[in-house]
C-alpha cells in the first residue's frame, strides 16, 4: 500500500507502530498533521530528521532499524531494501550493516547520501518480499546478490533459516546475464547439498572431492523424542556425521542441547562422530579414514553378528 493512503486510512499512532517509530513528512500530512506542525516538531527536537523528510519519533534514528527503515520510505514506496541491510533484516547476520542497498526503478534519479547506496534496477516479482512491513530482496534473492558482489553470501544460515533449494534455483536463474553470476553459481554449486553452516560446506566438499557417496545432509529424522536434522547422515549404516562448529555449540545450553540430541539417535541405535572446523581443515585425511572406516565396520556388522 501507498505510504501516504496507509497514514490516510492508519492515522499516525498506527503507522509510526507499523514503521517502528519512523515516519515520512507525507504520511504525517496524510494523518492530518500540518507541514507547520511537522516543522515545530523537528524544530523542538520531537522528531529527529533521519533523512530528507524522514523523521524518527521517540526512536533513536542511529539504530539498524532505523536507518534501513528510513531509507526504504526516503527512496519511494517501491524501493526494494537489499544487500547485507536486507540479510540483517532476514536475521541471516548479526552484523549491522554501514550502507543501507536500496534499490529502485532505473529511471529515478536520486541524491546521493552517505551510507546510501541506490541501485537502479528492475527486480522479478519473485524476487521482492515484505517482511516486517518492509519491501526487501527474498533470501535467496539477497543471498545471490551479495555472491554476485563477492561478499560473504550467508546462503548456508539462509538454508537453515528455511530457504528451499527450488527457490534458490529459481532465484538463480532469474538472474542470468546479471554481473557476477559466474560467482553466484559457485556460490549455488557450494551449497547443492543443503549444509547449514560454513563448517557442514567444508565438510562436504570434502566428500565430494573424496567420492564418498550416499549420505544426505540435514534430512528429517524421526525419532522417539521427535524431529531431528543430522548433519550428515549415512541411511544405509545408520552413521551420522556432526560438525561442531562454534556458532551453535558454543554456550552451556546448546552443549546439553547436544548431548540430548546424541542420546537420543544412539538410543535408537544410531552412530555417530563429531568432528571441529579445525578437524576438516588441518586434518582431511584423518576425517575420511575414520568415516570410511566405520562405514566399514558397520557394513560388515550383521554378518559378524550372524
């Protein structure tokens, strides 16, 4: 909906909730507020200017929030927030980001302001998603764009997030003969077999590379104790394969987390090993050996118990 038609038919309470406390000088006029009043109040410092005729009320203007906030109502109601704003919008990082990407119809001419960076571009309509009230790039669509530019893409949080592989491809070749695809096809390619972290990646990769087949990775498990995501999962032997990294291990509850979580594939008659990052990287050889040989061990375990 049109920012202003949306203050008309809200009124101002109502949108400054819906814009997380950031408002636009037409929308506060559509509300019924008078231009002079709007200038009484960023003269007395009720509101505080973010950007042209972009007002943060009772908010602080220098938060995340805000500024990709006030950037997608200072570029028009349909500008498109993308790059690392749109992927700290999704949650994919904890890192805020220093330029707010914001992309609009080619011919629009903009001004330029620091920590803005206009793109001028026509995106797919699948491409384009609203969250929190806010029009930004999908997930896969954000991911695939900060590849193409060579920075860290966070497709692997994205996947554990929910992002669907049909949807990635989708994205994908949406964006054929746009800059930078040959490196968001890597990207693509890095994560055909659905890892859930940088580590899971490395750990794949190295199977691949290796020809060690038949295993899935992050499959739907359903035990006793309900769902569970191995990491990587051998089906024929019943082995899986954790990665241990430190972003999802790190704290005392998620070590308990994952000592229930063992307990319970061994108590249903699964093996496991678990290895670290610094294991896959400095060590390949040890971590291929020893899973080929349990898988192995396990192969040749019935007919030893016959």
């Amino acid at each position: 909906m049109d920012g202003a038609l949306l203050a008309l038919h809200a009124g101002l309470d109502a949108v400054l909730q819906l814009q997380d406390g950031i408002i636009r000088r037409d929308q506060a006029m559509a509300a019924g507020m008078s231009g002079s009043t709007v200038a009484s109040n960023v003269y007395r410092m009720r509101w505080l200017r973010v950007l042209p005729r972009v007002y943060a009320v009772e908010v602080d203007p220098a938060t995340p929030t805000s500024r990709i906030r006030a950037t997608a109502l200072w570029a028009g109601d349909d500008a498109v927030v993308t790059g690392t704003a749109a992927a700290w919008w999704w949650g994919l990082t904890d890192r805020a980001p220093s330029t707010v990407e914001v992309v609009v119809p080619p011919r629009r001419r903009m001004s330029t302001i620091e920590g803005i960076d206009v793109i001028r571009a026509d995106l797919n309509d699948i491409e384009v998603d609203r969250h929190r009230r806010l029009p930004v790039t999908t997930t896969a669509a954000t991911c695939l764009h900060l590849a193409r530019r060579g920075e860290p893409d966070m497709l692997e949080t994205a996947l554990r997030n929910g992002l669907r592989a049909g949807d990635l491809r989708e994205a994908l070749e949406i964006g054929r003969g746009r800059p930078g695809q040959i490196l968001a096809r890597r990207s693509h390619e890095r994560v055909r077999d659905n890892p859930w972290s940088a580590p899971e990646s490395s750990l794949h990769r190295l199977f691949r590379e290796a020809g060690i087949v038949g295993w899935r990775a992050n499959p739907l498990v359903s035990l006793a104790v309900g769902a569970r995501y191995p990491d990587v999962l051998f089906d024929e032997v019943m082995l899986i394969v954790e990665v241990d990294g430190h972003r999802y291990h790190r704290t005392p509850a998620q070590a308990t987390a994952d000592l229930e979580r063992q307990n319970a594939f061994v108590d249903e008659c699964y093996t496991i090993l678990r290895f670290t990052p610094a294991d896959i990287a400095d060590s390949p050889d040890r971590v291929l050996a020893l899973v080929e040989r349990t898988i192995d061990r396990l192969r040749r375990a019935p007919a030893a118990a016959g």
